[in-house]
C-alpha cells in the first residue's frame, strides 16, 4: 500500500509559508499602514506579492520530483494541496483588501464596509488542471512560481470589482483606475490602462497576465450627494 504523502507535505508547506510570513517585514510595515489608517490598494498589491511569493517559496522547497511518486503529480495531491494553501492566501488577501477598502471609504465620508471578494475556485482548478497535465513535475514545476503571485494578486483585482458593483448598486459612481508599472509593459497592458467611471469598465481592466505588475485603483471621488429639499448630505 502506497504511503499518503499529503499530510505531511501539507503541514511542512504551511509551516514553511508561515516562517516566511512572520520574518517578512514588508509585510509587518503594510499591517502598520493599515491600523493607521494611511495604506491603499497600492500596499493591498504589494501584500498580495509578498504572500504570493511566500507561498512559491515554499512550494519550491518542499515539492520536488523525488518526493512525488514516480516523479509526478497526481491530480489528487496538487488537489489536496493547492486547495487549502491558495484558500488561505485568499483569505490573507481578501482581508487586507477590505481593510484598505475601508480607510478608502472612511477618508471618502462613507460609513460604508468593505468587501471581501468570493474565492476564485476557477483560478485553482485552473493551475490544479495545468500542473496535473505533464508526466514530469519539473515540466511544470514553473506553474508553482509567477502563477501563484499572479493568483494572490488577482484576489485584488477581484477586491476593487466587488467594491465597485456594491457602491454602484449603493447609488454611488466610483472611478477605477488601472497603471502600466516597468520599463517596458506590453501593448495589452498599455491598451487597458486608464480611468473608467463605474459601471463603464471594461472587463479586461480586472485582468492580468504572467508577471504582470499593473495595479488597480479605487477611487471613490467626491461621491457625497446633497438633498435638495432637506440639505442633507449622504
């Protein structure tokens, strides 16, 4: 009978993403900028980026061929690994995003609360998918890199789309900004880039590609209404 690898690598990825987690003090500086109510979306992409990179480090340390069976890796391994690991950096993410999302809303004169996006389940049966479909693990070892950063950054992206629909459908029209960043970003990029008023926003504004560093911003603008009758501002 064939021993589970699944538990212990699981517990020794965790542990891994968790040491890099602790000693990271980019992150500790972004957590300081939250409960001072200063960050924005800006340390909401870089927190996504360090935890991504986090988990990435720990996949490249602990998943390697010779602890695969056979060299490979079976459908019900990256399942019950990638699963609960991408899961958490959800959540981390989706967090830090509605944090941001409420010192944005604060600063704008809204008691509004910000949204958490829904887990993206397609994105990991996506890379479930991908790195299951090679014979060889080192084919595909490369999925376990830039694809995770890419995936907790996209929880970002997702963060600002959910914001966006719930102020818009709150009788608010935000703006979203999406910025190329790097020397020489692509013509896909560049074609994307710009300041869209909520709900005319194209939906390749929420996507990205591999490597890709563009950001998206929310901005909420001068959003206060004023009643006519009453005076009152809402």
């Amino acid at each position: 009978m064939a021993t589970d690898i699944v538990p212990e690598l699981l517990e020794t990825i965790q542990k891994e993403f968790n040491t890099e987690i602790s000693r990271n003090k980019k992150l500790q500086q972004i957590r300081k900028m939250i409960e001072n109510g200063t960050a924005t979306y800006e340390q909401a992409y870089d927190y996504a980026e360090q935890v991504g990179e986090a988990l990435a480090t720990a996949f490249e340390i602990h998943i390697k061929s010779d602890v695969l069976p056979e060299g490979h890796m079976y459908y019900n391994i990256a399942e019950r690994i990638l699963n609960p690991t991408l899961e958490n950096n959800h959540i981390l993410v989706a967090t830090v995003s509605a944090e941001v999302q409420e010192i944005l809303n604060r600063e704008a004169g809204l008691g509004l609360r910000g949204i958490q996006p829904e887990l993206n389940q397609y994105r990991i049966d996506s890379i479930i998918n991908r790195i299951t479909a090679e014979e060889v693990f080192d084919d595909v070892e490369w999925i376990l890199a830039e694809p995770i950063i890419n995936f907790s950054q996209s929880v970002v992206d997702d963060a600002i789309q959910a914001n966006a629909e719930f102020q818009y459908n709150s009788g608010l029209y935000p703006r979203i900004i999406r910025t190329v960043h790097g020397r020489d970003p692509c013509d896909w990029c560049k074609r994307v880039a710009g300041v869209y008023k909520y709900p005319d926003v194209p939906e390749d504004v929420y996507k990205r590609h591999d490597r890709c560093r563009c950001t998206v911003d929310y901005d909420p603008g001068d959003v206060r209404r004023q009643n006519v009758w009453t005076k009152e501002w809402r």
